[in-house]
C-alpha cells in the first residue's frame, strides 16, 4: 500500500513533466517575465493612457484601508456602494455588481444564472473567461460561426422551443479586434425570445457616448440581459461590473461563488473606478480615433477598433518580424495556440491615444513588407 502511494506523485510528475515537454517542443512554452516596457506601446490594452499617464490622482489625505473580507462580511464599503450606483447611472443600466476582475465576473455571471436545462449559443471567438463559465455552468452549448447571422439564427431555430436559450457574445473581439453586429443579433434575439449576454471588455472607455459602449451607441443596452464592462482595459485599472435589472444582480450577490468566496476590493479600488468615469476622456478617445484611422488609411483595412490583428502567413517570417520589432524598440508577441487555434496565431497589435503619428510611421516600415 504504501509503496503505490510513493509510486503515484512521480507518475504524477512525469504526466506533468511530459506535457510541459510538447509545450516546448511546439514552441508554445508560456513564461512569466519581466518585460522591459516597450518604448513605443502597440500591446498593452491601455487605450487611452489612463494607467501610463497616472491619470487619476488620488486626494492628499487620503485614508484607505485593505479590504478586510468578501463584500457579505466585512468587505463591503460606502465606496463600493457608491461606485455601484455610479457605475450603473453612467453605463445606463437598472444595476451593477463590481467583480475583481472580468475573468470573475463573466465565469461567475455564467455559471450562476445558466443552468444544466439550459441552451447556451455562443460565437465561436468569444473570450476563454466565457468559456469557462459556459463549462461551469453544465448548460449545453453550441458554437455560432464567428459573426455569420446566418448561422446563428440556424441554431436559434433548431432550439426555439427551449424555455432558456442565452446567446453570448463580445461587442468587440479580443483577438481579432472585429465588432458583433449587435443590431442584427440583439434583433433575432427578440424574435427567438432569447436572452443575449455581451461582453463589453474592449469597447467601454472607447465607444458610445463618453465610452459607454457598444450596446448603448447601438441603442440596445435595455433590451441585453446583461452586460459586462472591465475597468482593466481602457480604464488602465482592475475590476469589472455586470450591469443588469435589479434581480439579476440580486441573485448574483446570493448565489454567484466567484463573487461571494472572495475578498472584496479594496475601497481604494471603487473609489478610483468611481473618478475614472467622472473624468473627460474625450480627448483621449479622439486622439486614439485618430491614430486607428491613420494606421488603417495606410493599410486599407476597414475595422475600426484599437485592436488591428495580423494573421501569420508563414511563421518564421513573423518571428523574424517580432525580432525586428524589437530592434526599434516595439514589443511583441506572437499571439500562438493554444490561446488561438493554429490558423488563426498571429500580431495582436494594439493602438492608444498617445502614439504618435512617428510611431505608427516606425511600426509600418516594418510590418508593410508583410501586406
Ligand atoms: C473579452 C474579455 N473579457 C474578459 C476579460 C477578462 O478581464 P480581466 O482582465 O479584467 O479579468 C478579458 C481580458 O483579457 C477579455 O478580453
């Protein structure tokens, strides 16, 4: 008996050991490592500048204590009641439950309100952190090609007389930087009776006015069962909120495990998410407008987003791209699988309010050769 319990941990070990192994004979050995922030930023998803320029400053004497607790004990606070009320005038919605983090709030939102009876049919794109709420929730899913209506409305028929049907889907994709068409989507939704979750990480801070989003410029935030916003990407901080009728987020605060098992926030936390949406961003929001429209007028694409993907046509040449990059003092990765399918690895470029009109000059230079 004991002699298999010593066996188990090394052919646990060698499991472990051979599948860090393939990792690295495919290349896609992931590493943590320091990076030297790169001179000129076409990576980070600090849109608009907010986190590299300190934009929100906190007050002299300012006193914040740690957090304390899970927002039920003792971690809740008059800052991060105050930010939820906030949060959900500005992003027009009847309520808000602040989350940690995005990767929270989307496994928690998922997995709590979609149960094992019902259907779930989501694009094909949509964010890992979906993903795994979409696994936890033991709903059964089905996969829509990327953005086709066509297909989604094949499988809306294929499941309309299912009592709970939720569409998930990104109002702009993370990878490939490309818009749902919202309009259409939250239109069949209507008419199949189905309830549409939006992932609204990339576009808030950025689009709709004042960066409200995508869903409220397209008008159809009342009508999306919910939404969820970060405050992690335009917004240059941590956290996020999903912004939905009052007895969603009841039911959220009684039942949602990656909400109610966690410490809170600290109040430092709502309170600086509270004075990033009071502050006028519109300047920012132009001048990075304005560089996405410089980079794709030079490069002809016709996607209007922060996010420009470059897919590899042959992977060494992009190495040697990433390499040359780096030479002018750009950093970059090549975005591989199995964070993409292998068809679809590629640049992952990202464009903020602060390049200059020299940076993305630099940044052509090398990369035109490849169009
Ligand atoms: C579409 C999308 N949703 C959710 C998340 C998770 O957000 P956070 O980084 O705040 O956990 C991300 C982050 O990469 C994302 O791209």
């Amino acid at each position: 008996m004991q002699k298999e319990d010593s066996f188990l941990p090394d052919l646990l070990c060698l499991k472990l050991k051979e599948k860090l192994h393939i990792r690295k004979e495919e290349g896609n050995y992931r590493q943590i490592q320091l990076q030297k922030t790169s001179k000129i930023d076409f990576f980070t998803n600090d849109y608009l500048g907010v986190s590299k320029n300190d934009l929100i400053k906190l007050p002299k004497k300012s006193n914040f204590k740690g957090s304390t607790g899970s927002r039920l004990l003792s971690g809740n606070s008059k800052e991060a009641l105050s930010c939820e009320k906030k949060v959900a005038q500005f992003f027009l919605a009847e309520s808000s439950l602040i989350f940690n983090s995005g990767y929270d709030a989307n496994i928690g939102l998922i997995s709590t309100i979609i149960g094992r009876e019902d259907i779930i049919i989501y694009d094909e794109k949509i964010h890992a952190s979906l993903r795994d709420g979409i696994v936890l929730s033991r709903g059964k899913s089905y996969s829509f090609s990327h953005n086709d209506l066509m297909d989604l409305q094949k499988k809306l028929d294929k499941f309309s007389t299912i009592k709970n049907v939720y569409v998930i889907i990104e109002s702009l994709y993370s990878m490939d930087g490309e818009r749902a068409p919202l309009k259409d989507i939250s239109n069949l939704c209507e008419k199949f009776r189905t309830k549409l979750i939006v992932d609204e990480a990339h576009s808030v801070g950025i689009f709709g006015e004042n960066g409200k989003g995508l869903c409220v410029e397209n008008n159809i935030h009342k009508k999306v069962f919910a939404r969820i916003i970060t405050f992690s990407k335009a917004y240059g901080f941590i956290g996020a909120a999903v912004l939905a009728k009052e007895e969603v987020i009841q039911f959220l605060i009684n039942f949602c495990r990656s909400f109610i098992y966690t410490t809170a926030l600290p109040p430092l936390a709502y309170y600086k998410i509270e004075k990033i949406l009071k502050k006028d961003l519109s300047r920012e929001r132009n001048a990075l407008i304005k560089n996405i429209q410089y980079y794709t007028d030079c490069v002809n694409s016709a996607q209007i987003g922060p996010i420009q993907f470059i897919k590899c046509s042959e992977f060494m040449h992009f190495e040697e791209i990433v390499r040359k990059l780096k030479k002018v003092k750009i950093f970059q990765k090549i975005i591989k699988y199995p964070t993409v399918p292998k068809s679809e690895e590629g640049i992952r470029l990202t464009f903020h309010s602060f390049n200059t009109k020299k940076e993305i000059e630099i940044l052509l230079s090398i990369l035109n050769p490849v169009k």
